[in-house]
C-alpha cells in the first residue's frame, strides 16, 4: 500500500492565514487609505509626500541614522567577534551570554537605562558635578542624534559579534594552515583568505542592523527628541498628534517596502550562506592570548564590552533604590500600590503580571507558527525550490517591523 504524505503546501496554510489576517490585511488598508482615500485611485495624493522638502529630509535622515548606525556597530563589534573567535578567557560563556540581554530589551527600557547613565540627571553627570563643582551638567547628549547612536550601538552590538564570531569560529583551518605553509604572513592570510570568507556573515549582520535601526522607534524618540524625526518617529507624529492618517499609512507603506526588499536580500544572503545567530560549532580551537599585544587587544576589547553593554544596565538598576535622601526601597514599594492620581489603574505588579500572561500566549502561538513555517521552508530548501527566499522574505517581513505602521492602518475607518 502506498503511503500517504501530507501536502508541504499546508505546513504553511496556518503561518500565512496568521499573516493574512494581522499583517497584510492592514497593509492593503494602508494602500487603499494612501492611493483611493474617496474609492479611486488618485496617486497624486502621495504629491506631497514626494514633493515636500521636509518629507524629504526626514527619509534621507532614517537612512543616514541607519548606515552610520551599522558603520558604527561594525567597527566596534568586528575586534569583539575576533576576539570571541581566537582567545579563551574566564567566563567567556557567561559574558556571551549576558551580551544578548541587551538586544532583546524593549527599546523604552535602554531609553531609560541610557538616561539613567549620561542624561541630565544621570550617575555620569552627578558624579561630575560633584567631583568638580560643575553648575550644569557637562555631559550633554540628551536630545541629540549622537545619544540614540550609542543606543543603537548598545542594541546591535551583541547581534554582530554572535553572527561574525559564530561563522568565524566555523571556518577551516587547514586554509589558514596552508596559507603558512606556503610563506603568507598572518596579516596577508587574514586579508587574502579570511576577510573575503567572512564577506557575507558580515553582509548578513550589517543588513539586519540597517534594518533594526532604519525600523527603531522608541529609542529615537526618547534620546534624540523632535529635531531627530526618522520615519517611524513622523509616523507616530502624523497619526497620533496631528491625527492624519492617510499621511501616516503612506509613510508606513514607504517603510514596508523598503523593509522587505532588504528583508528579501537578506534571506537570500543568510540562506546561500548558512549564517545563523547562534552557531555554535568550532573549526578552530580557541587559544590563550600571548605576548603584550594579543593580551592588550583582549583586554581593550573586554573592558570595551562591560562599559558599553552593562553599565547602562546597572545605572539603571542603581536609580532604582536611589530617592532624593538616598537609598530607598520605595519605588519597589510603590509596585504593590495604587495611590490617588497615579496614571495605573492597577498596581504596577499587576500590569508586570498581565505582561507575562501576554507574553506566554504569544509565545505558544508564535513557536507553533514558526515550526510550521519552518518545516516547510527547510523541506522546500531540501528540494531546492527557488521560492525558498521568497516566502523567508514573506514570513520574516513583520520582525523588524514595529507595531506603529499597522496600528496606523487598523486605525484608518
């Protein structure tokens, strides 16, 4: 008797009915509202958009916010993720690990964290106003493109070193051993064999970076203030302050494609590839660092690593038991109340308990659709179906994306 087989098709039936019904229902919302506000098709109402100086200025300051936020981050990251890959150090497992926390943080929360460092009223700027006396504070990044960078760079930095390090840690090193062999000096054999394997794990980082802050929102808002408009930041302004909707949906239909042609280049890149964010298998065992120059380049890198990802994150935690006469216990208290006049309506532990509830639910229905996704797209890898990059595109569309563009659109009557 022949065996029955479940079509691969319907592997995916449930992940893009999910997609159809909360993703590409608003955004055929927000074409209509864009181009047929009155029933027609009228593309002359997007005139303004294309035609205005400041519409302009702000689509040219997200994508010059976004690439020198990836210059940036890759820069930095590049030595960390060397150094991830060559040396091994004591407690090298646990501060890879706590160098995730930071990407995964809702982004008011590194606004805060951030303003708890280096804002006005920040440790950074106590301490040195009483150090020296100062009348002001004189760190003065507050409001400032050059704020919501570091924060960028604070979001991103974990994402590149795990992507460059894991596929660095995979390369053979019987390539480097013949490169020796054969006379080529470690900086030629980095540059004439490493540099160019290692091309498309870091094409891959610095795409899912561009995107990230092409996409970030809170942080924007936050740390760079009015004068720092990116597309997300004028979205919220012309949907929520300024109530214009229509303005709103074209501007997130904007961002939406832009998204996913990168997102499209990117699974593409990743699947050709094989880059992944927690690769784990080694090609080279790691060594100790020798001599004063690999012991200096560890050690800069290391203390480089601590200030940028955790002190933001114990600056935050020491403001919490800081009170106007000092250590207190009260905002801890302050959980459990609802005073007369607070803006809870709950107690603030109730409303942490309501974000876990939430959180699970989603969990359960994300892990669901994403194993289902994904049965189908590694069968159709296995058949080498070419619309294996199209649907990873499809799929992963809405992940960078925040929740701004669609609520424009749910918004719309």
């Amino acid at each position: 008797m022949k065996k029955r087989t479940v079509p691969r098709w319907l592997l995916l039936t449930l992940p893009l009915l999910f997609l159809a019904l909360f993703y590409f229902y608003p955004l055929i919302k927000i074409v209509l509202v864009s181009f047929a506000p009155e029933g027609t098709w009228e593309p002359g109402r997007l005139q303004q958009l294309v035609s205005s100086d400041s519409y302009f200025r702000i689509l040219r300051f997200t994508f010059w916010q976004a690439a020198l936020s990836t210059l940036l981050t890759l820069l930095l990251a590049l030595p960390g993720a060397f150094v991830f890959t060559r040396y091994r150090f004591p407690l090298k497992n646990l501060l890879q690990a706590l160098m995730t926390v930071p990407f995964v943080l809702p982004t008011v929360v590194t606004a805060a964290a951030f303003q708890a460092l280096l804002g006005p009223g920040g440790l950074v700027n106590d301490a040195l106003m009483r150090l020296f006396d100062f009348d002001s504070p004189p760190v003065k990044l507050n409001q400032s493109a050059a704020f919501f960078l570091l924060a960028h760079i604070f979001y991103n930095y974990s994402l590149v070193l795990r992507i460059v390090s894991g596929y660095w840690a995979r390369l053979d090193p019987h390539l480097k051993e013949a490169a020796t062999m054969l006379g080529a000096s470690p900086l030629r054999t980095f540059f004439k064999i490493t540099l160019p394997l290692l091309i498309p794990p870091i094409t891959s980082a610095a795409l899912l970076v561009f995107i990230f802050c092409f996409t970030s929102f809170g942080v924007v808002l936050i740390l760079g203030g009015p004068g720092c408009a990116t597309i997300e930041v004028e979205i919220y302004r012309q949907s929520i302050q300024l109530f214009n909707l229509p303005m709103a949906a074209a501007l997130s239909l904007i961002q939406i494609c832009i998204n996913f042609l990168l997102m499209l280049f990117h699974a593409r890149l990743g699947r050709n590839s094989r880059i992944g964010f927690f690769s784990s298998t080694p090609g080279e065992a790691p060594d100790q660092a020798r001599g004063l120059l690999q012991k200096s380049l560890l050690v800069t890198n290391l203390a480089f690593m601590v200030i940028l990802l955790l002190t933001p994150l114990l600056a935050l935690l020491l403001r919490s038991f800081l009170g106007e006469h000092g250590l207190t216990l009260a905002y801890y208290r302050a959980l459990f109340t609802t005073p007369p006049g607070s803006v809870f309506f709950v107690p603030p532990v109730q409303a942490v308990l309501n974000s876990i509830g939430f959180a699970v639910l989603a969990m359960g229905m994300a892990v669901l659709l994403g194993l289902l996704a994904s049965s189908y797209l590694a069968c159709a890898e296995n058949n080498k179906k070419n619309s294996t990059h199209f649907w990873d595109a499809i799929i992963m569309l809405p992940s960078p994306l925040p929740p701004l563009p669609l609520d424009s659109a749910i918004s719309l009557p």
